[in-house]
C-alpha cells in the first residue's frame, strides 16, 4: 500500500501500491506521474520553493516558501490523489495532519 502523510508544510510518501507486478502497476504509476508533474511545475516557478527527495523508500516535498500558485499547484495535487484513494482505496492511503 501507499502511504501518503500530508503534514503542513510536508508532504511524505511511502509503500508501493502492488495492484499489479513492477512495472504495470497502473496505481504507482499514477501516483507517480501526479507527484512528479507537479513538482516539475512548482520546480519551473521558483526552484527555491521546495525541497524534493526522492529515494528508494520515500518521496518527500518540504514546502519552504508558499505562494499561491505552489499552494494551488500542491492542493490540485492532493486532490488528484485523493481521487485515486477513492478509485483504489486497498492500494492507496492517504492522511491529513496539522493544517492541509
């Protein structure tokens, strides 16, 4: 399962989801695809905005700088996941902490 903590200036991301074998799973992918659009995007604004790593065993986005287009940009992120919580909800969690 993936595991996705949305804290108030963080946003952490963990697990995979295993709805299908590496490489086709659809639900990593979409996890994926959602949260590197819009870290490029918010990268293509102002690169001092975030901070972004990316490892083996966890995806996380440190909101340094706010600003209302990273907080839409971040908010049109979270809503896409939560979509696909609700569309795969043994695949993907999603928690909310302290202000988001």
């Amino acid at each position: 399962m993936i595991t996705i903590e949305v804290k108030k200036n963080e946003i952490s991301v963990k697990g995979h989801a295993g709805a299908d074998e590496n490489g086709k799973d659809i639900v990593c992918a979409s996890v994926s695809s959602i949260i590197y659009t819009t870290v490029n995007g918010i990268f293509n604004i102002d690169k001092s905005a975030i901070d972004f790593v990316d490892n083996e065993k966890l995806l996380k986005i440190t909101i340094l700088r706010k600003s209302t287009v990273v907080t839409i940009l971040l908010d049109n992120m979270i809503g896409l996941l939560e979509n696909l919580e609700n569309q795969y909800p043994e695949n993907i969690k999603i928690t909310k902490k302290g202000g988001k």
